[in-house]
C-alpha cells in the first residue's frame, strides 16, 4: 500500500513535538513544562491550576472580536503499553511510522489518544492565519487513570461558553452524553460450620466468556459469570439440601465477568441428578447465547470434603440477593440510541480469613437521578438479604442538550464540508465532559476526533486522513459560531 501524506503537516509537526515528551498518568511533570513553554513562547496567557492542568488563552483574530469563547480539551497523559518495562516510557521518545494510511508506534502505545488533540490545539495556538474568536485551550492531567485533572480542576479555571473535547476516536460521530457512574458493595458475614455427613462435593465452574467493558459493552448480551453461577445454585437450592463452601467469581468493577467457581454439597444421593441438571443448564446457556458467547465451558468436577462450609442461612440470602438483583441494561436513552442506566454485579467473593462475601457492583447512568435510583435498588436489595451495604460517591454523567448551539452548528459544518450527517451519539462509560458538566452547568460541549484504532495497546493506530477532516471541521465550527 502507498504511503499517505502527513496533513495538515503543522499538526503532523505539533504531533511529533508531543511524542517527544514523556508522560504517562500521574507523572506528566515533562508535559506541564513543555506546554507553559508552549504558550510563553507564543507571548500568550499561560496558567496552570494546582493539579496541574494548564490553559493557553489566545485573543480573536481581526473581526472575530464578537464571537463566543469557545474552548478546546485534549488531556495531557497517555497510557503507557507494554506496561512490562520493556520501554521506558520515563525517558525515552514515541517512535512513529505510517503504515499505508495509519500512523504507528514501533512496539508501544502511540499516544494519538489524546496527543493528536494535544497537537490540533498547539496549531491552533500557533496560526497567524485561521480565523477563530477567543479560544481557551485547556490540557487536562490523568484522564487515563481517573479523570483525576478534571476532577480537581476548579469552577473558573475555564471561562468559555462552548467547549470542544477532542477525545472521541471515531471520526464522523459526534458525542454529545456520557455516563456517570458509582460502586456499591455489599459484605455478608457468615458462620463457618462442619460439613454434615454423606454429602457429594462438586465445583462448578464458568469460563470462556467474552468479558468486556462493564459499561460500553453492557447492551451486547454477554454472559456474565456470577449471575450463571447463582442461577444455577438458585435452581438447585429449590430442589434439594444445597450447602455453600466456597465462591470465587468475576474481577474487576469495570469488566463483565469473564469466570468463576463455586464449590457445593449436596446429599451424595443427588449426585446424578446434579450432573444431570448440570448438562442441561449447559445445553440452555449455549442456547441462550449462542451468538454472543461461543466459547463458554461449563465444568463440574467432584472433589474433597473441606473442613467448613458457610452457614445455610447466609448462603441462601446470599443466593436469593444475587438471583434477584438488578443486572445489565435497566433502560435506554429516547433520544439517541444509547444506554441511559445499567448495573453490573462485578465479582462475588467467599473470604474464609474474614468469614465474609463480598459483592462489588458498578452503576451507570447518564442522569444522576436514575443512577442514583439504580443504586439504591442494588442496595436495597442486599439489604433485605441482611448484607452491609455501601454506595460509593460516584462521578457525574453529562447529559445530551437537546438545544445546543454547539451541536446544531457542528453538525451543520459538517454537512457543508463533507455532504452527509454526522452521527450523533453517546457513551456509556465516564469521559471528562461529566466532569466538568458538574462544575460548569451552563457549559455546552461536544466530543470528537479522528479515528483511532487499537487505543490502550500496542496496537494503537492513527487513520491519517481522518486528521485533516477533523482540522478542516474544527476551523468551520469556529468561524460560524
Ligand atoms: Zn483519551
């Protein structure tokens, strides 16, 4: 394949200035530097907040005096992959080449997320020759490990009434909704009890699932481990003594679990018909979902008898809790195809040093109000089942504007330029725009960028023609706000 040319060849430029510069989240001292010199450099306000962030400010162009201020958001950071020490990400510049129409790294993450952003807005800054009123850019810190500079950035920090985010990786959508999110946990405490005679053990185990993002991938009807497991305990548990001993399932709050375990006792009379209700509960999950989760392996092994095992009482309310509480999609946006709320049941594990289980849960939503609602529903829930429960803080979504001014002129430009409607859309997982939607409530805000491939892994790649697109409708909306 031929190789595509690098345009506009000032951002190529500004982009090759920022891959020289290290910064991995929570350690991008070298980037705050590099960019107040940027912006001293240019004889333009410079500021950086206590966290870190920092803001170029630069006047309207002649005849621009009157337009709105309009501000432009990239973060600082990137993520840091292979994260095996292989390459020193501390010291050492991104190298880059351009592989027919992509642009890659040699063996690392490329950092395109966000630094081509970072790279639009230092061309803006520095061009004599773009129309544009005033403009604010802003560089956030630690998007990639907590939102944690758009979290401590304080109100006042930006004074512009629209602000771009140039964050998005799909050139050609506009994003305009996020979600907000919180934990909530819940921790039974039980009594370890003597395991009654003639019992049969089993474990029962769930593999191969798909996993994910527990929030952007939560409408794709993947499996999720804990909920097969429970279910299928719940069944037992109607037909015959079921005892607990061990459950170890799902990971992190994030994902959707991928696997687990379960250890039970049964009387050994039942032991056939376990195995056989066992095989038929596989026949009914590989039907279910036969699309989403081709790779799923149910096993049951017999094994030893252990010493205890958790008291009937608390495995059955923790049985009844799991089977009843909410997971998944809770409801969808009527105005853009998207997820509004969801909770995901993440992982639910026996501690025997403690005597506790805990269940770690996470839920979104782009309104506060209904993600507030889905918590407590998760809460009340292991509530009645006798379970602590606790609701984390949680971070705010950012909720579509169905009046922006904002939005209504970039999708105009965009028709303009390229003869075809953007796509108009949201996320179901955290951005930035949540953020700062809490602190500055009257500000309108868009998301887009160039197409990226990959992001978070080696595999990162950058659509090279998509850059001059994105540039090209960057400048028309700033001309006609
Ligand atoms: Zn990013």
């Amino acid at each position: 394949m031929n190789k595509v040319e690098l345009k506009p060849t000032t951002i190529f430029e500004c982009f090759a200035e920022v891959n020289k510069v290290p910064r991995p989240s929570k350690r991008e001292e070298k980037m705050i530097e590099f960019l107040l010199q940027f912006g001293k450099t240019l004889g333009l306000d410079t500021q950086r907040d206590e966290c870190g962030n920092v803001i170029i400010r630069k006047p309207a162009t002649a005849g621009m005096e009157g337009k709105p201020t309009v501000i432009l958001q990239s973060h600082m950071d990137m993520v840091c992959e292979p994260s095996d020490g292989s390459f020193d990400f501390e010291n050492l510049p991104i190298e880059t080449y351009v592989d027919g129409e992509w642009m890659r790294a040699k063996g690392t993450t490329l950092g395109a997320d966000d630094g081509i952003g970072i790279a639009m807005e230092m061309a803006l800054l520095k061009s004599t020759d773009i129309e544009h009123g005033p403009i604010e850019c802003v560089f956030t810190r630690d998007e990639e490990t907590g939102l944690t500079g758009a979290e401590a950035m304080k109100p006042g920090f930006m004074s512009g009434q629209y602000l771009i985010n140039l964050d998005s990786e799909d050139e050609g959508q506009i994003f305009v909704s996020c979600a907000g999110g919180c934990r909530t946990t819940a921790t039974f405490h039980y009594e370890p009890q003597a395991v009654p005679e003639g019992m049969f053990f089993a474990r029962l185990s769930i593999a191969g699932l798909t996993g994910g993002h527990s929030g952007d991938d939560i409408n794709k009807k993947r499996a999720n481990a804990n909920k097969l497991l429970i279910r299928f305990l719940y069944q037992t548990m109607k037909q015959t003594e079921l005892h607990l001993v061990d459950l170890q399932s799902g990971g992190l709050h994030n994902a959707i679990p991928r696997e687990g375990y379960a250890v039970i006792a049964v009387p050994r009379a039942w032991k056939e018909q376990l195995a056989i209700n066992w095989n038929i509960y596989r026949s009914e999950v590989e039907q279910e979902y036969e699309v989403t989760e081709p790779k799923v392996v149910l096993d049951l092994e017999s094994c030893d008898a252990p010493s205890t095992m958790i008291d009937d009482a608390t495995a059955h309310r923790l049985i009844m809790a799991c089977q009843a509480v909410d997971n998944g999609v809770y409801a969808m946006c009527q105005s853009i195809k998207l997820v509004e709320t969801s909770s995901n049941l993440a992982s639910i594990r026996v501690d025997s040093d403690t005597h506790t289980i805990n269940i770690n849960s996470s839920q979104r939503s782009s309104l506060l109000s209904a993600r507030r609602n889905m918590s407590d529903t998760i809460e009340a829930c292991f509530q009645l089942a006798g379970a602590e429960v606790n609701v984390g803080e949680g971070y705010p979504g950012w909720a579509m504007n169905p009046n922006s001014r904002l939005l209504s002129v970039a999708t105009e430009q965009y028709c303009n330029l390229f003869g075809k409607e953007p796509i108009v859309r949201g996320i179901h997982a955290g951005l930035e725009c949540g953020l700062f939607s809490e602190k500055y409530p009257h500000l309108d805000m868009v998301s887009f960028g160039p197409t990226l491939r990959g992001v978070h892994s080696p595999d990162e790649k950058l659509h090279i023609p998509t850059v001059q697109m994105v540039w090209d409708h960057l400048l028309a909306i700033l001309k006609n706000i």
